[in-house]
C-alpha cells in the first residue's frame, strides 16, 4: 500500500509539472522580444529573420510626426530611443492617451521597407495620472501670482 | 494645520523607531516596561499619522497649491468628493495612507491583544514598527506630501478625468486596506517564529485579520475591473497588465492560506506551509506596491517612475532574508502533528485547492516577471501576454473550480465509498444536466462546457449542503424553513459563509466562460445608416446612427454620437459614447481627450458602445462589443465579499456564545463513521 502522502505528491506533481509544461510552451509560442528602436535596427542586421516577425517596441513618438487619418482609426508616426528612429503605421483603436512625445509601446512587424506596421498601440504617459503644476510656469502671468490660501 | 500634519510625520517617524527598538529588546530582556513602552509608542505613531493625514486632507479641501502634492492632483473646482479622495490619487499620499491604515491596524491588533497572546505580542509589535518605520521614512524622505513649490500656482492641475468616477474614489483604498493588512498576519508569524511558538495559537489570531485582507482585496480587485470596464473603454476588465497581476498575487496566496489553515486547526499539518504563506502573501503584497510604484515593469498603469523603487527592493530583500533566516532555523519545530492519511479525505482536495492556488499565483509572477527574468538570463526582454496567461490559467482555474465542489463533499481523514456515492451522486447529475442542457442549446466551445459543466456541480452541491442542513435543524429544532436557514448560516458562520464565497466563485466563473462568445464589430456609420449584427444568442440587433453631435458640458467639450438599438421583442432604446476633451477656466485643453463609452446593461449580456472619431463631418468610427454575461463578474465579486463578511461577522457576545453553546451545534450524522460534530466558530 503506497503512502497518502506520497501518492499526494505524485499527484501535485503531476499538476504542477502539466502547469510547467503548459507555462513552458505558452513562452515558446506566445512570448515575444520587447525591443527598443536601436535594438531593433541592430537585431534585423545581425539576423534578418527579425524582419516580419512579431515584437514589441518601446519608444517615445517623436514630436510633430503624428499624422491622423480621417475617422481617427489610422495614424502614422515615427518614434524614437534616442538612437534610432523608425517610422510605425497603425490601423486600429488610438488610444485617448496617444499624442506627441507619450512612451508608447507597440506591437507588430518590422518590413523590409524600414516601417513598423503595428497591430496594437499602447500609450503610457508619465504623467498620465499626474498633471506637473509646472505648466502653469511657463504661461506669462501666471508665475507672479499668488493662490488663494498665500 | 499643515504645519501641525508635516511635523506629526517626522514625530511619528520617531515614535515607529523608538517602538520597534524597545519592543525588540523587551522582548528579548523580558522586561515588560520596556514591552508596555512599544505599544503606547506605536499607538502614539497612529495619533500622530492620524494627524499628518488630517492635515494633508485639509491642504487639500481648501486647495492649498503651495503643497505640490495638492497642486498636482487637484484644482479648486474639483468636486469635494474628488478632493478627499485625490488622497490616494498620487504617490506620496498613497504612501502616507499606507502608514495611515498600518498604524491603524496595529493599534487595532495591539488592542484587541493586550491580555492575550502575551508572549507573541513584543514581536508583533517592533514588527509592525519595523515596517511602519520603513513606510514612514519612504513618505518622510522620498515621497513627502508635504514638499513645497516655491512659488504658488493660482490654480492646481486638476484630477485626471479617468479618475473622476466612483470606482476610483473607492478601488484604491480598498486595495491599500487589503494589502496592508497582510501585514498583521505576517507580523504574528515572524513573532511566532521568533519565539518557537508555533501552535494553533498564532493562527487563531491571525484568522480574522487574513479574511480582513481577503475581502477589502476581493471588493477592491472587483472595482477595478469595473473601473477598467466602464471607463476605459476597450471593451474589457482584466487585461493580465502587471499591475492588475500585483493585485491579484497577495488575494491568490491568501485564499490558499484562509483554506490551509483549517488543515492545521483540525490535524496539525500544514504548519511549515502556513507560516509560508502568510511571508509569501505579504511579500507579494510588497511586491505589488513595489511593481505598481516603481515602474521597472512595463505597464499601461505606469505612474510616474519614481525613487521609492530601490527603497521597495531592499526592504524585499531584506524581509525575505529574515524569514528565510527563521524558518530555516526553526524546521524542527515545524514538524506536522499528523500525517495525511487517505487520498479521498477533505485534507487531500484542500491540500490541492493549495497546489492549484500557488501554482496560479507562481504562473502569473513568472509571467509578469518573465521581462525582467529573460533580460537578466538571456540578455534581451521577452514579455508575455494575455494568451500565456490564459493558456496556463484556463485548466488551473477549472481544476480549482473543481475541487471547490469536491472539498465540501468528502470527509475529514478518510471518506468511505458509500459516503461518496451518497455526497456525489445529486452534484455530479446536476453539472452533468447543465452540461448537456448547454450543449443541446448548440454551446461548442470546449472550455466553456467544461466551465459551465463544472459550476453546474459545484453550485449543487452548495445547494446539497444548504438543504441537508436546513433539514437536520429542522428535525431537530422544528424550526420553519427561513427560520433554520438563518440559524443554520448564523451558528456557523465560518461553515456556510464559505459556502456563500464558493457560490460566488461559481458566479463569476460563469462570467468568464461567457468572454468565450464575445463578439466585436467595427463600423462607420454616417446619419441615418444602420448596420446589423448578430449577438451570441443569436439574436440580430438592428443600429441606426442618430447623428454625431459636438456641444460644450461644464468643464468639458463633447463630441457624442447616438445609435437607436433594436432586436426582436424589445423597445428600441438609445445609447450614447461620448469623446471628451476636459478644459479649464480659460478655455485650454487639460489632459488628453478621454472617452466615454455607452453600455446598454442587462444580465444576459452588455451592448457596449465605443465612439473611436469621426470622420468627414458625421460620420462615426465606432466600435459594437457584445460582451456576455459581465454583469455576473460584479454580482460573483458582490456575493464573494458577502459570503466573507458572513464567515467575519463578529460572533462573540456573552449571550451569543451561550446560545451556541446549549444548542448551536451542527450533528452530521453519517452511517459510514462516528457523528462528527463542528461547532460554530
């Protein structure tokens, strides 16, 4: 007669090793590179099956590049690491935090072109829960004056 | 009073300090003044928290802009509400409303101990002082409320707009009081082990504290999902973002610990294993404000990188080092009283509720991780998604479901199989009939038959058990049905509350496998045009634009457009999404335009409108999401926090304890073994 206990343990095995093996293959097929544009560049010259394979980039949208298309679901800018500067076209859902100079993170194909086409668009503000008071410091008038409690 | 609330946090500082000193030496001296004079300092450090936060409300309700905390999350013309609430809006304040309920808790547990627990308490208390002392000196020296601009904005910057919602006035603070009060059980456990006392005794006083920290995580874990669904916009609530993740690793642990501990209540087993996850839950509780504040992860929830970062990481550190230190010194006094004696015994499926739990929490911290994992072993950041952790979390959270059904089914020690046959026989039939019921229905996705399946039996067997023991009150008592029902659920509260919180899981379960038929549709529609689409009842909706309109609203300009929904056997009925831009008093843009999503709600499932733009002059770029049964998602959270405030609910008045004592028992009679008797809590 095997022991409760051991047979417990061949059987949390058995479920934590499924879960390792289901964990283990889902990094395979699902995990994806996170790349900077300067990485990205360098990967694709030292090996260029990177081009036309699914990664994720993470940058700052270089100011004044963003061009809307009318409807507001196709956008094209160019974003940067401070190294390297690669054009991204976007078809899809622009989120309400995307505009100039955000960190955006997105996800897609680098072509052969030289464009990220991106299939989805993550924008994160640093200050997108928090609003820098200083704004208002660069606005003529507004640095002499006192608030209401001084 | 501002002045008063910036010093009251440097004296708190001190007072955390000298508590934790004195009552670490008390402790290890013996000396009961020096033990006396760490719990009146730590209930001096909650005054004087109490007062920094009284203070650091009042610069805020009178918008005092000198403070760059007030001047950065709110504006004079924020309502009051928001105001408050702004509290916990930023970083500084968040960590001082950490200290705030931290303080709070200890004086409550310090309280509730001062003629108990004796031995344990002078480590109880320099631990909670250790980590008081940590949080304080993080707000004092690198994130204080308190910092002065010099000079004076006219106005402040205003509050978010994605903030502006109930959900976020209340979703934090919850979090906050449910992560925060990990830290109590934790404590008695690092006392526990410093003293070699590792009974039951420990457990008995940290019971109450962890189903603290369960349910604020429960209803807190829930309203943001709310939040993220009703504000956000993209059609769903959970997203696998890090940030939710960090949320969602202290609740797993917990439960696996709420359930664990019955084990060695009951047997003696488990005790290595408790006291590791009460560290682990806290830990993570750490971890996750580590994660959400510091930004080394890459998340959509990314506040402001900030330099409370490597405070958080050495204070991880640091702590498991101690705790692994004292296990490790202690192994012998943690040897199991019993040992595990059959397979089909209530300890075996609690034992792999426990497996199936931390091997969840394990696979979504590897995968929230697994960016900063694969940078540091292979050189070049991997990150995972949703599909990884659906892939994993999909059959684990079936198994889980699963032996929610089974555990209150089989006996303690050993089942025999005439009690299983009895116990499983109605359960087993009932998952069976819904499963078929759903698949004559024309339902073929796999998962969700299996889901459905599967809460279809363990929602019977809740109502079994629900039924046997209404029942037996009523042979024995002769009592009327309502009335059996409420002794029933009131003379064992920890029992039947439970029940409640399984049923819950069942509820919202069912919400999941509904995301399997969600169904999407992106349109233009210009005035006048309408588009049909199919829902996953197979319904067709017919929607007809109304036109886009654009209008000024309070402190915002609105762009909205209108579709007239129809289907078959329903009035026709209007919704509405909005796009926002938020302005301030001169008329200039504030923050990015944010956008209001239209739900038509129903308990079959949500017709969710997304404005996305317009183009030329009327025509809408929207987006139509069918999303099944979401409203199951709060209602399962509702009915878990209910069920957990039932098993809390205080039970212990003279007269109540009398009650149960002359006949509050339950009698389980079954043939198969000797009457087992539980008594209420």
């Amino acid at each position: 007669m095997v022991r409760a206990r051991t047979k417990f343990i061949v059987g949390g095995a058995l479920v934590l090793g499924a879960a390792g093996y289901l964990m283990a293959s889902a990094i395979g097929e699902t995990g994806i590179y996170y790349l900077t544009p300067g990485e990205l560049a360098a990967k694709v010259k030292g090996d260029s099956t990177f081009y036309n394979t699914g990664v994720k980039m993470g940058a700052r949208v270089v100011p004044g590049t963003i061009e809307r298309q009318p409807g507001g679901r196709e956008v094209s800018f160019s974003v940067t690491d401070g190294s390297q500067i690669i054009p991204v076209t976007y078809h899809g859902v622009i989120p309400d935090t995307f505009t100039d100079s955000v960190d955006v993170v997105v996800e897609g194909r680098y072509n052969r072109n030289g464009t990220f086409v991106a299939t989805t668009l993550l924008a994160k503000c640093a200050s997108r829960y928090e609003n820098a008071p200083d704004k208002y410091q660069s606005t003529p008038g507004y640095k002499a004056a006192k608030g209401p409690s001084a | 009073m501002i002045l008063v609330g910036e010093l009251s946090l440097w004296v708190a500082l001190l007072m955390a300090t000298w508590g934790a000193t004195v009552s670490f030496a008390g402790g290890r001296l013996g000396r009961s003044d020096l033990v006396a004079s760490g719990e009146r300092a730590l209930y001096a450090t909650f005054a004087f928290v109490a007062l920094a936060s009284i203070g650091l409300w009042t610069a805020l309700l009178t918008s005092d802009f000198s403070l760059r905390f007030v001047a950065s999350y709110t504006s004079a013309n924020l309502p009051a509400v928001y105001k408050f609430s702004a509290f916990w809006g930023g970083q500084a304040g968040s960590m001082l409303f950490w200290c705030l309920v931290l303080s709070l808790y200890s004086a409550i547990a310090m309280f509730a101990n001062r003629r108990s627990n004796r031995e344990l308490m002078p480590y109880v208390t320099g631990t909670l002082a250790t980590i008081l002392v940590f949080f304080l000196a993080t707000t004092v020296f690198r994130a204080n409320p308190y910092s002065r601009l010099d000079w004076i904005p006219p106005d402040g910057t205003g509050l978010n707009p994605q903030l502006q919602n109930p959900g976020m006035a209340f979703h934090p603070p919850n979090l906050y009081l449910g992560y925060v009060a990990t830290s109590i059980p934790f404590a008695f456990a690092i006392a526990a082990l410093v003293t070699r006392r590792l009974d039951a005794e420990w457990l008995g006083a940290v019971r109450r504290w962890s189903l603290v920290s369960w349910l604020f995580l429960t209803i807190g874990i829930t309203m943001g999902m709310w939040w993220a669904y009703v504000e956000l916009g993209w059609g769903g609530y959970w997203a696998w973002d890090p940030v939710e993740n960090a949320s969602l690793l202290p609740w797993l642990t917990g439960t696996a610990f709420l359930h664990s501990i019955m084990i060695q209540e009951k047997r003696g087993m488990l005790r290595k294993w408790n006291v590791t996850l009460v560290v682990a839950t806290f830990l993570l509780a750490i971890l996750g404000t580590f994660i959400t504040r510091s930004g080394v992860i890459e998340s959509v929830h990314s506040f402001a990188r900030s330099e409370i970062g490597s405070w958080f990481a050495a204070f991880l550190v640091a702590s498991i080092a101690v705790t692994a230190f004292l296990v490790a010194t202690r192994l012998k006094d943690l040897e199991a009283r019993a040992e595990l004696e059959s397979m089909v015994s209530r300890e075996a499926a609690f034992l792999y509720n426990n497996v199936v739990l931390v091997g969840i929490a394990f696979s979504v911290l590897w995968g929230t991780l697994f960016p900063i994992i694969s940078e540091a072993v292979r050189g070049s950041k991997i990150t995972v998604g949703a599909p990884f952790f659906n892939t994993v979390n999909i059959p684990l959270g079936l198994l889980l479901l699963g032996l929610t059904g089974v555990g209150p089914l089989i006996a303690w020690r050993r089942a025999s199989v005439a009690n299983l046959k009895r116990q499983f026989a109605a359960p087993v039939a009932g998952g069976l009939v819904v499963g078929a019921a759903l698949f004559a229905l024309g339902m073929r996705d796999g998962y969700a038959l299996v889901s459905y399946t599967l809460a279809g039996f363990v929602a019977t067997t809740i109502g079994q058990e629900f039924v046997k023991g209404v029942g037996a009150r009523r042979r024995m008592h002769n009592e009327a049905v309502p009335v059996a029902f409420n002794r029933l659920i009131g003379r064992n509260r920890r029992r039947y509350g439970g029940y409640i919180v399984h049923f819950g899981v069942v509820v919202l379960f069912a919400a999941f496998a509904g995301l399997a038929f969600k169904k999407e549709y992106d349109l233009s529609l210009s005035p006048g045009a309408s588009f049909s689409a199919v829902d996953p009842y197979n319904r067709t909706w017919t929607f007809t634009s109304q036109g886009v309109s654009r209008y000024e609203e309070l402190n915002r300009q609105v762009t909205a457009v209108v579709l007239e929904a129809k289907r078959a056997g329903m009035n026709p009925t209007l919704i509405k999404s909005e796009k926002r831009q938020h302005v301030d008093s001169r008329g200039v843009p504030t923050f990015e335009p944010s956008t209001e999503v239209g739900i038509l709600e129903s308990l079959r499932q949500d017709v969710y409108l997304v404005l996305h733009g317009v183009s030329g002059e009327e025509t809408a770029e929207i987006r139509i999401t069918f999303n099944p049964l979401v409203w199951w998602v709060w209602y399962g959270g509702i009915i878990m926090a209910l069920g957990g405030l039932v098993v809390m609910w205080p039970q212990a008045t003279r007269a109540g304890a009398k009650r149960r004592a002359e006949g509050g028992y339950v009698v389980v009679m079954q043939p198969s073994e000797r009457p087992r008797v539980e008594a209420g809590v």
